[in-house]
C-alpha cells in the first residue's frame, strides 16, 4: 500500500457508478466488485476485506438482504467490521486482529442484482 488516507479518501469520492464488474477470486465466482470497490482494495491493499463480506454470505440471514451494507472500523491496527441490513439491524461482524488498512472507517455496499451480489462504494449506489 502506498497510498496515504487524504489521498484514498479524494480519490474514492470520485466514483458514481461503474463501467464494468471485476471478479477477484476464483473461491467467490457469484462475487464481483465495481470499479470503485476494486481501486479501494488495490489501492489500500484490501482483497482481505472483499473476502471478509464474501465469506459471510453462507448466512442465510446475510443472503436473504439484498443491501447489506459493510462498515470496517480501525483503531491502533485493529478493525471491526460489521454487516447490517441498511436499517441499522446487525446481521454479521469480525474482529480483525491486524490490519494497515489507511483510513479509520470504510463503508461498502453488497447489492444482489440478481445475477451477482455487487460490493461497492455507498457513492456507486
């Protein structure tokens, strides 16, 4: 990551829509990212957290949302992230041990399209 977080947090405000769908992992084929979620995780060198929302979803509780919306928070190198249904009713959350992800909070959407759950940027939405 060589990014620094004013820069990331610029750059990001910058997507409102997308162009394309990115897959990232052979493991999650249903799972695609927006132009927007796919230069977060390259930028801040945040594939894990792709994995973190995808590797939730054999929840059935998480699968029957279509919006599910994503918040990762980070304070002295450790993150929590956790999962809702748009309304504020928590579905799902992880400690995360360790990360060097840049910004403090980061939120994200993952939208079932019907053919694939979308995980984007709330500014793609």
């Amino acid at each position: 990551m060589n990014i620094q977080p004013n820069q990331l947090t610029v750059e990001l405000t910058q997507f409102t829509g997308t162009q394309a769908y990115h897959r990232w992992s052979a493991l999650f084929p249903r799972f695609v990212l927006t132009d927007g979620s796919l230069y977060l995780a390259e930028k801040a060198g945040a594939f894990w957290l792709m994995d973190v929302i995808a590797s939730h979803q054999y929840k059935r509780l998480l699968r029957a949302n279509p919006l599910q919306v994503w918040t990762l928070k980070v304070k002295n190198y450790e993150g929590r992230v956790v999962c809702t249904d748009g309304d504020g009713r928590v579905l799902t959350r992880q400690a995360i041990p360790f990360t060097d992800f840049p910004l403090h909070e980061i939120q994200l959407y993952a939208v079932d399209d019907g053919q694939y759950r979308v995980i984007m940027l709330p500014s793609e939405f």
